[in-house]
C-alpha cells in the first residue's frame, strides 16, 4: 500500500466513513444494513472494500475492521491467538507490537535440522544454545555432546517463556497444528 493510501486509512475522514456506513453486530459486519464478509487473500486473511483514493480502492483487513467498529481503536498491529489468519473472531484478536505478533507465528523448518533456539559451532564443535533478548543475542549454555541438546533447548524455552509472556507460543511441527500459515493449493 502507497503511503498516500495508507495515511488515508489512518485519516479522520476514512475513520468517520466507516463510522457512518459499518457497524459491527454480533461477529457480524454490516455496511449500510447488508452484511459483508469481505474477499480472501492468497494469505488467508480476509479484506474488506471502504473506499477509493484517486480512483484506487482502498481495503481494509477484516479483522482490523471488527476491531475498530468494536474498540474504536485502530493499532499498528492485531494479532491472532490461534494463527488462524482466517479467525476473526474478537475473542481471537488482541493488540500487539510487531515484535509480540512475529512471536506468535509458524516458523520454517530449519535445513540443518537442529531444534530453535540450538546452534552448531563448527570451530569449537559445541552446540550451544543462543538466542535474543531484550534485542540483544545471548547464550544461555553450551556442550559438545548432543545428547545435552534438549537440556539447552529447555533453558532457552524457559526465558522465551518467561520474557513472551501471553505471546509466547509452543511452535507447531507441522502446518496442520498451527491454521492459517501459508498452504500450497
């Protein structure tokens, strides 16, 4: 989206269109009495017409939309408990700086086959378990035996836990546990 469209999203005048024409019954928007469920994306998330600028159509998320007609506040970011893009229920929506949304999210399977959070030192041959807080990398142990891994995994798992708080997630091993991740059709 142009900077332009976007400050027109965030702008008073788009707010009070919306404030005019949407209304949020239920889980349900409406849009001048006719309920609308928006398009899906190739990204599973759903989108909703509001307006024009310059003749463009400008949309909203969904979920950014219930959120606002229930909150009346509109955040930087929303994100959703479960990682079902597609659930847009309030219950399933909660404010989030980017940092906590990207906590809460699939993670790649990683190609040397170690567990996060465990990395390989080819120098010294130790495994050791790194990772960042308070936007800094710390270790939090290592060992030449790989049978230690689960230990240094569960020490880096406990400060993610402790420092995540509510955004902390158990990651999915596959994509049928964690919804509305990226799926090949």
């Amino acid at each position: 989206m142009s900077k332009y469209a976007e400050s027109f999203c965030r702008s008073p005048r788009v707010t009070a269109y919306i404030d005019q024409h949407f209304v949020l019954q239920g889980e349900a928007i409406l849009k001048d009495g006719k309920q609308v469920n928006g398009a899906r994306r190739a990204d599973g998330r759903y989108h909703i017409r509001i307006g024009t600028v310059d003749g463009k159509a400008v949309f909203w998320l969904r979920s950014r939309l219930k959120w606002y007609l229930a909150t009346g506040e509109n955040p930087d970011e929303l994100d959703h408990v479960d990682c079902d893009r597609s659930n847009d229920e309030m219950t399933n929506l909660r404010p989030a700086t980017r940092q906590q949304n990207l906590f809460n999210r699939r993670t790649r399977t990683r190609s040397n086959g170690l567990p996060r959070y465990i990395y390989f030192d080819k120098k010294s041959g130790c495994y050791f378990a790194q990772m960042r807080v308070d936007g800094k990398q710390k270790r939090f142990g290592s060992s030449k035996n790989p049978k230690d891994i689960p230990n240094l995994q569960e020490m880096a798992l406990a400060v993610a836990r402790s420092k995540r708080g509510a955004f902390y997630r158990e990651r999915a091993k596959s994509p049928a546990k964690c919804p509305g991740g990226r799926r090949k059709r």
